[in-house]
C-alpha cells in the first residue's frame, strides 16, 4: 500500500505541476512544436506521414470514445454479475463512473481552448485539459487489466495483459494529437491524473479483497496442486 500511495502521489505531483505550467502559459511553446512536427512540412493543414495514417489514427482514437468504454464496461460489469462477483462489479462501476466524473470536472475547472493551430481531424465539443480520451483510457484499460490479471496464472501472462492495458491507454492519447485535437500538455494530464485514479481505486480494492469485503477473483487452485 506504501508503494501504491507513492505511486499516486507522484503522479498527482506530475499533474498538479503541470496543470501549474499550463496556466501560467510555460508549455504553449512546448505544446506548439510537438503539433507542427506531426504535420506535414509543405502542407500544415494535413497529418505527417503516409496518407493511410490519418485513417489509422482516427479507428484508435474511437477506442477512448465514450460509447466504446461504456460498452467494454458494460460487459465486464455482465461478466463479473454472471459470476456473482456483485462486489467486484460495483468497484469497477465507481471507478469508471467516478473517473469520467472527474473528467468533466477538471475540464470545467481549467477551461482549455483546444489547439486552432492546425485543422481538427475529429468532432469535439468539450475544453482541452486534460484529454478526456487520454484520461479515460487510463481510467477504463488499466482497471480492466488489472481485472483480467486476477483471472489468470503466471508473471508472464500478466505482464501480457497489462502492457496491452498499457499500449492502448498511450496510443489512444498519442492519436489525439496526431489528429490536433489536444495540446501535448493535455495527453500527458490526462494519462497522469487517469493512471492515478485508476490506481487508487485497484488499491482500495485489495485492501477491500483482503478484509473479506469484495469477491476474490483469482482462479482456484485444482487439488494436489
């Protein structure tokens, strides 16, 4: 629990300084650079790189959509009620719910125009800061894996699950640049302030798990084993 609250204490710290930074106007310069170097030189109002790239971005930015995490929230929320895991299930429901709350909050608290440096390669409507999209892949995937890990055996295969966890939560985030929709600064808030509240709430869960007050979820050992 030591570790897990050093953990979420350093990333608040991240997010807090940035957040900080971003006010006072230090990170337009930073921000500024990175969007132009994902252009393409002769052309700013188009995306870097093979034509096929934009579309490709565009598909794994929809994968921190909300009608996307709601619907992998909604079956896991299925799968672990099949399971008459009632406990577990509402641990993921507050998590999920709390974190996109949390979203909406911080977004109205800050108040970011979003980047008019470059055209938008997708629909927004919400403020900049932090990435919602960002945050809550954050929020959903590393729950979600952090979940799957307690259904399975062996340091490998849960490794596995949680770099995959992981790899989406970042390449969503990136794929919201890459399309000019959010300010680098936006990207890195979000995954920080998403990664620790998804680390919260699995941290509170395990103490839950070992006070008898939520479902184990590991697999049960066969006998002899």
């Amino acid at each position: 629990m030591l570790v897990s609250l050093s953990v979420i204490a350093g990333l608040l710290f991240g997010f807090v300084e940035l957040a900080g930074e971003v006010m006072e106007g230090e990170t337009t310069a930073f921000d500024k650079r990175i969007l132009l170097a994902l252009r393409d030189p002769l052309n700013p109002d188009q995306p870097g790189g093979p034509w096929w790239l934009a579309r490709v971005a565009r598909d794994i930015t929809s994968l921190g959509s909300t009608t996307i995490l709601a619907i992998l929230t909604v079956a896991t929320l299925g799968f672990l009620l099949l399971l008459h895991k009632r406990a577990a299930a509402l641990l993921v429901l507050v998590s999920v719910g709390g974190g996109g709350m949390l979203s909406t909050v911080l977004k109205m608290l800050f108040d970011r125009a979003r980047p008019d440096l470059v055209p938008h390669g997708d629909e927004v409507i919400s403020a900049s800061f932090p990435s919602g999209h960002a945050m809550q892949s954050a929020v959903v995937y590393l729950t979600l894996g952090a979940l799957l890990t307690q259904f399975v055996e062996g340091r490998r295969t849960k490794a596995y699950l949680l770099t995959w966890a992981m790899v989406l939560t970042l390449i969503i985030g990136s794929s919201r640049v890459y399309l000019g929709v959010h300010w680098p600064t936006d990207v890195l808030a979000g995954w920080s302030v998403g990664a620790a509240w998804a680390a919260f709430c699995w941290m509170i869960a395990e103490w839950l798990q070992r006070r008898g007050a939520v479902e184990q979820d590991r697999p049960e050992t066969t006998a002899g084993r």
